[in-house]
C-alpha cells in the first residue's frame, strides 16, 4: 500500500492532518485576511469615529472653530512663494476650469461619473476641491473622503503630492492607508487608499460610518476589487442617503457606470494633449537599416536561431556597435511565417519574447544619442523582467553610466522612497529612463516624459495576493491600453512612441480589455466572496455591472464544493479559508497546502509554478522526435508530465549550480526563460504559503519526502481531482475514458501518449481540451489507493460521504470492489491517527 506511508512519516500525517482537518488555529491576518493588518498599524483605521456630537450646541462650535482655523491655515501658504507657485500650478489644470460645475453636481446628486484625459487633474484635484468647499462651508472638521486607488503606489504618490500642494506634512488633513503602511492622523479629512483597504473596512463597518464622499478612481481599468466595490456601495447608497459618490474614469466609457447607478450625471473634463507619433517594428527596423522583405527569408527552425542569437547577444553587450545587428538577428529568429495575415493568427506566430530585451536596449541607446532631451517610459510586463532588464542594461557602457542615464524602476512592490525618484527631475545632461508596468498607464503622471517605449504585453493583473491572482502569464494589451501608452508621451511636449511590435499585430488587438470580474476565473472569484462575506455568491455576482453567466457561477461553486473549499451549505471550509489566501486556482492552491502539510514543499513548487507559467518543454515542429525523446528521459518510469518537469527543473538547478544551464537547455529542449519564471514562481509560493502557517517552522523538515515519488503522486492526484480517467491496457494501445466525455485522447506532448502500456489503473490531468475529440493535456498516472485516499474530499461527510462521493466514479468504471478496499483503508488511517 504505497500510500500508507513509510512508518516515520505517520506521525507527521498525523499531526498535520490533524491540526489542518479540525482546529488549526490561524494566525491573525493570514487568511480571509488578505488586506488586514498584520502589524498594529492597519488597527485605529477599521475603529470606528468616535462620537462625535456628545453636546451638540457646544460640539458644533468647535467644530466650527476647527474648521475655519483649517481654512485660515491654507491661506496663509497660499499666500508664501511657494504656495502661490503651486495655486498657479493647479490653475493651470484642465480640471479647475469645472471647479464649480463640479462642486454642484457633487451637491446635488448622490452618484456622480467624471472622465477626463489622464493627467487633468481628476486624482489631485477634485478630492481636494470638495475639501476645500467642505472647509469653506464650515464642515471641514466633519466631513470624511475617502478616495480609492487600484495600486498601493498610486495611494501613496497622490496622497504625498496633494499635501504638498497644501504645503502640509502627509497626515495632516491628506493621509494615505495601503496594505500594513499608512499616514493617518487625528484631523486627516482625506484618505487616499486602495480599493482592498476600503473593501476591508466596509467588512467590519458596514455603513462606513462618518464617511460623507467615497471617491472611486481608475474604474475605466474594470478591476475585480473596483467592479466588488461598486455592487457593495449601490446597496449601501439606499441605506445611507446622505453619502456622495464619485466615480473617476481616464476614458470614455461613462456611460455604462452612469447607467449602473440609474442614470446618474456624467461630467467631461475636456484637456489637451500633445501630439504623438507612432512607430512601429517596421519603422524601428527601418532606422537600423533593415530591409523588411527579408522577412520572407524565414529560416524554418526559429528557435535555434533564437537560441544562437541570445548567445551572441550576450557577448555583444561589450560591443555596442553591433547591437543593430543582433536586432536583425532577432527578428530573423522570430517566426514570420503568417507575418503578413492581418488576423488573430498573426499574434500567436509574433513572438518577442526571445527578442524583447536587445529590441528595447537598442531602441534605447537611439533615443539617448540621437534625440531631443526628455524622460523615457518604458511599458513592460512585470516586476521581474523589469528588474532582469534593469541588470541588463546596468552593465551596458551608454544605459549603465550614471553620468548620462537616470535607470529607474517602478511597479507596485517597490519601496516608497524608490518610487519618489521616479517623479524627480534629474539633473542636465542626465536622460531619466524609466521601466515600468502598466500601472504608468493611467495612475501615475510623470511630467517630463516625452518618448515611450510600448513592448505590447501585460499582465493582466499584478502579481499580489490581495487580487486573488490565478493568471500570470503576459498577453497582448488592448488598443484602448495602447493608445493610452502612446498618449503619455504628450504630456508636455510633442512626443514618441516606439511599439516594439509591428502594425498588423496592432490591427489585431481588441478594442478594450474584458473586465477582470469575467476573466477571473469563477472558482477563485467565489472563494473570493465568500472570504469577503458578502453572502450568496450567485446573487451577490448577478448584481455585478456586467454579471458572469449563471450557470458559469452555479458550475464554479459545484467544483467548489467537490474539492472541499466550499461545503454543502456553501460555506467557506478551513481549506477554502486557505486556498483564498493563494492567488493560485483553486486545484493548484490545494497542492501546495498538502505538499506544506505532508513536507514534500519543493517538487510540489514545481509542479504548480510549471502549471501556473507555460510549457518550459519546447517543441519545434521539424525535430518534434529528438525533442519527445528528451523529454521522455525525464520521465523515465514515471508516467507523469508533472514529475518530469520535476526532474527537469531539478536537472536545471544543478546545472545553473555548475555553470552550464545554457548546455543544459539546449540539449534537452527547454526553455531557460519558463524555467526562470518557474522559479521566480516558486519563491513566491514559499512565502505566500509561509504566511498561511502551514510550512513546517524547521525549514529542513519542509522537503523531508521530497524524495518520495509515490507521496508527489497522491498530491497531485489531491488537487488534480475530479480531473481523472480510467485506463484500460489492451493488447496494442491504451483505452482512456472519462466520466463526462467518454473515450478520450492523449496530445501528443505528453510522456503518457504512445507509451505501449500504463502500469497505472488511472491519470489524473490538469486540463482536456475539445477539438474534434477530447484531449487531456499533462497527465500522471495514479493508483487505486491513491485515488480512494486523495481524490476528492476526504474530511466532509466522513466515510459515508466520501464514500458516496466516489461511489459515482467506481460504479461507473466498474469497479465497485474498490469500494471494499477503501473502507480498510480508510479504517486504519483513522485508527493509526486515534492510536497517535
Ligand atoms: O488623475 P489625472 O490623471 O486626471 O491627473 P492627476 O493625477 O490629478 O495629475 C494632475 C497633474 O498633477 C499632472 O498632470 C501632473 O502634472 C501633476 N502631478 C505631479 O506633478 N506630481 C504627481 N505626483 C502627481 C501629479
Ligand atoms: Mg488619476
């Protein structure tokens, strides 16, 4: 019985199973928790107000007085140079000539919708408009603004430039709050957050008590927490009349949040822009001499190309003169084949992957000796191609040499006194390039930009375990995004933007991203609503601004409910507590809560890190046998997909560790880049699971049955189920057939297809795909025992109910005796954990 561990481990089943099926106590702020404090500074803001009229006559006096000493406050730094400097400053702002029609609206509706052109003035200066009006009106001791950011950086720049356009410390009367950080003082009137934080508070403070404006800003960027945000504030509306909302919106889509709220006003900030000009791959290209019609000279294995180029490019580094070249290289490698078809099609067979970096330093080094003076904004996909560009381009003799380039960096996970240098000016002579993800799109202005540099591609959410997060791969970018790229080079003079990719692959993208709420996969979603408390997930999603389909929602909460994160009354059960803390989907959440719980940490990493980043097995087309048998090596005996990418990642450390990983890859088909995202994946599970309290505290116990193969293979049989088929050997092929499709097929990639015969009576898989027939992509082969013990949910319904969930599975594959197996086996795992 392979799954009745070896003897040591029993006790540690034991006890681990134990505190993680029944009574684990959590430790505060790990689960259902996600924006909550961890450190006692996130306590005072979820307090609520104090009372504040105990004498009324004598209570409104003072808060008279307290207001017109605010007021007077303002007066005198408006009247120092640099008050006056600033006041002309914000004069100057597109937004100051709607003061006034903005200031009514806000007065006489409940709801109000207000676009504007990125960079007008929305962010700084209409929450401090309606606090000055509240000041001026003698209420600006009472009245409380909240104002929502989608980023945390976003919350805390804005809130830092609006008290210095106040000339006042941050956390006077302008105070920001962000996950675990804040400035937040006794007479702050306006509070810059981020949506998580607000969204937390309305958890304990239903009707945001004392609050009189909530303003949302960014919402044109559909975010899941702005799009939740909005359902809880339309029903708190009805019971709290006298709130005022704002909703902000770079773009022009008012009307649909106009109509969400019944209608409500919308108010057009018009402003000005400078001219852009565009330029494509094909132009970019042009300026290194090369001829776009050489593009038809494809070369019919790419990769290898690709795989010289990178080599070559790395000792070009020292020689700059030949970077042109390395380009031309470059683009050769990428395949061209349908470069000319204006369709989807041609995004898939445009890769810049293997290009991107060399394409971005090149386009740098032009900017920096051939144009005009002004910063660069540079789009990229995340945090940690920023940071591998950023050392890239450090040891680059123009891009690396502090006297000529400002390098800067700037994504949501970076250090506050890091992001402020982002908005300085640097010295004459010294060119200020700045990385940054796609939050420059919209929420940060930085004023001196006048060249972009768009790679085309995001994330489409960050990486950030408030969002529970389960893509994480780059895709293309919408044209909406694209244009608004392109529009932040204008703000102060005409301006330029390279897009590292060409015209027709442009053409092809689509208008505007979908919301994150539709593209979120469901199953997270939910446990996202139920950790939130936010009632009955179907009803609480049909009140969304553009609801999921019903059916969608009623599948989710099924899975749901088979994996046991949800249980019959569709409540959160500690396991769902726990996966909504992972941003990982829920199966690949499951594996690695038991691959903490039963210490086999690390191939667990991989395998879910593997799942969650793309294939690192490369096939190309024209050596499709040298790279199947490779991959075959990996899997020796294995029948798995998942444990041979185990023992490639592992191959790959040890050859990072003797220097020859490039051999390495090469030889075995893989990709170095997925192997890096994999593990820079795997860090981060370490440490979101290190949170949830369910690592072992020796760090030496968390890989002690990392070596035990048969223990990998029932974790992954646990978060892998109800994914699962049924293998028959006959003579000459192997017949597989699902419960809900039949007889089903292998693709071919996988180590499994074509073997002449599984030794196992099962696979589980992580993902079926319907073409003409249904093909299961990666698979691993799991035994009887196995799946009795780990498919499904073996602590709901104790053994009856577990029973009853499998019996479905073995009367249906016929293979009821098992159900006798698993009884005795289900029998002495409890007497063994009673007898411990
Ligand atoms: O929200 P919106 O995009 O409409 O603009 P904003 O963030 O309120 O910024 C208005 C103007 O303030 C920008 O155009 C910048 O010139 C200036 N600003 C700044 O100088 N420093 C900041 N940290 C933020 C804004
Ligand atoms: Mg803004």
């Amino acid at each position: 019985r392979e799954v009745i561990l070896p003897l040591g481990l029993q006790r540690e089943v034991d006890a681990r199973l134990r505190l993680f099926l029944s009574q684990k106590p959590m430790s505060k702020g790990s689960f259902s928790d996600n924006s909550l404090s961890r450190s006692g500074s996130d306590e005072g803001f979820y307090e609520q107000q104090e009372p504040l009229i105990k004498n009324s006559v004598v209570m409104e006096r003072i808060l008279q007085r307290r207001s017109l000493q605010l007021r007077d406050k303002q007066q005198d730094w408006q009247e120092t140079p640099e008050g006056q400097k600033m006041l002309e400053f914000r004069r100057s702002l597109p937004a100051f000539k709607e003061k006034d029609a903005l200031l009514k609206a806000v007065s006489e509706n409940q709801v109000i919708v207000v676009s504007g052109e990125t960079g007008c003035g929305k962010t700084t200066q209409l929450p401090q408009y309606i606090l000055e009006s509240e000041i001026e009106a003698a209420r600006g001791a009472v009245c409380s603004i909240i104002c929502t950011q989608p980023r945390r950086i976003s919350a805390m720049a804005v809130s830092e430039r609006v008290a210095a356009e106040r000339g006042e410390k941050l956390g006077d009367s302008v105070g920001y709050k962000v996950r675990l950080e804040g400035m937040k003082g006794r007479d702050t009137r306006l509070l810059f957050c981020t949506t998580g934080i607000l969204l937390r508070r309305l958890l304990v403070d239903r009707n945001l008590k004392g609050v009189t404006h909530v303003i949302v800003d960014e919402i044109h960027e559909r975010g899941m927490n702005e799009d939740f945000l909005l359902i809880v504030l339309k029903e708190l509306l009805l019971r709290r009349p006298e709130l005022r909302l704002i909703l902000m919106s770079a773009t022009l889509n008012a009307e649909l949040f106009s109509s969400y709220f019944g209608g409500a006003p919308m108010i057009h900030i018009p402003g000005f822009t400078y001219p852009v000009r565009s330029l494509f791959l094909e132009n970019i290209l042009e300026m290194t001499g090369y001829r776009l019609n050489s593009y038809n000279q494809i070369d019919d294995y790419g990769q290898e190309k690709a795989w010289k180029m990178q080599k070559q490019a790395q000792s070009l580094k020292k020689r700059k003169s030949q970077i042109a070249s390395a380009v031309e290289d470059a683009v050769e490698a990428a395949d061209f084949k349908e470069y000319s078809l204006r369709t989807q099609e041609s995004l898939s067979c445009w890769n810049p992957d293997s290009i991107g970096f060399n394409l971005i330093e090149y386009v740098l080094c032009h900017i920096v000796k051939k144009e005009r003076p002004g910063a660069v904004l540079v789009f990229m996909t995340g945090w940690d191609d920023i940071n591998s560009l950023k050392d890239q381009l450090q040891s680059h003799p123009l891009l690396g040499d502090p006297s000529k380039v400002l390098l800067l960096a700037c994504h949501g996970s970076m250090a506050s006194s890091e992001q402020r240098l982002i908005f300085d000016k640097p010295e004459d002579g010294v060119r200020k390039i700045v990385l940054a993800t796609n939050m420059a799109e919209t929420s940060i202005t930085i004023n001196d930009v006048v060249f972009v540099v768009d790679c085309g591609k995001a994330k489409e959410t960050s990486y950030d375990a408030l969002n529970n997060t389960p893509c994480l791969l780059p895709s293309w970018i919408s044209k909406a995004a694209a244009r608004q790229r392109r529009g932040r080079a204008g703000r102060v003079q005409p301006g330029e933007c390279y897009h590292l990719y060409p015209r027709c692959v442009y053409d092809a993208f689509a208008d505007y991203q979908l919301p994150e709420l539709l593209r979120t996969p469901l199953q997270s979603l939910c446990l996202q609503i139920k950790s939130l408390q936010l009632g009955s997930i179907s009803e609480f999603l049909s009140r969304a601004l553009q609801p999921p389909e019903p059916l969608s929602v009623q599948n989710a909460v099924e899975y749901l409910k088979i994996i046991g994160a949800l249980d019959e009354n569709e409540n959160l059960t500690l396991l769902g507590r726990n996966l909504s803390t992972l941003p990982v989907e829920p199966k690949l959440g499951k594996m690695l809560i038991f691959g903490a719980i039963f210490n086999c940490l690390d191939p667990i990493m991989t395998v879910v890190a593997g799942l969650s980043a793309r294939d690192p097995f490369l096939m190309p087309f024209d050596k499709k046998d040298l790279a199947e048998s490779a991959k075959a090596q990996f899997a020796a005996r294995n029948y798995s997909d998942h444990l041979a990418l185990v023992r490639a990642y592992e191959g790959w450390k040890d050859a990072e560790r003797k220097q020859s990983s490039y051999e390495y890859c090469w030889r075995n088909f893989l990709s170095a880049q997925t192997l890096k995202a994999i593990d820079s994946l795997r860090k981060q599970f370490f440490f979101l699971l290190k949170d949830t309290g369910l690592v072992d505290q020796n760090p030496e116990n968390c890989n002690r049955w990392s070596h035990d193969e048969h223990l990998i293979r029932a974790i992954i049989c646990a978060g892998l189920f109800p994914g699962i088929c049924s293998v028959v050997n006959k003579e000459k092929s192997i017949a597989l057939k699902t419960m809900e499709d039949g007889q089903v097929l292998l693709y071919s990639n996988s180590v499994n297809a074509g073997v002449p015969k599984i030794p196992y009576p099962w696979l589980v898989f992580n993902e079926k795909v319907k073409v003409n027939s249904v093909f299961l992509r990666d698979s691993t082969g799991v035994s009887d025992s196995v799946l009795l013990l780990f498919g499904g949910n073996i602590s709901r319904g104790g053994l009856d109910g577990h029973l009853k969930m499998l019996g479905g599975y073995l009367e249906f594959f016929m293979k009821p005796a098992l159900a006798d197996t698993y009884i005795s086996l289900r029998r002495e795992v409890e007497e063994l954990i009673q007898k411990k």
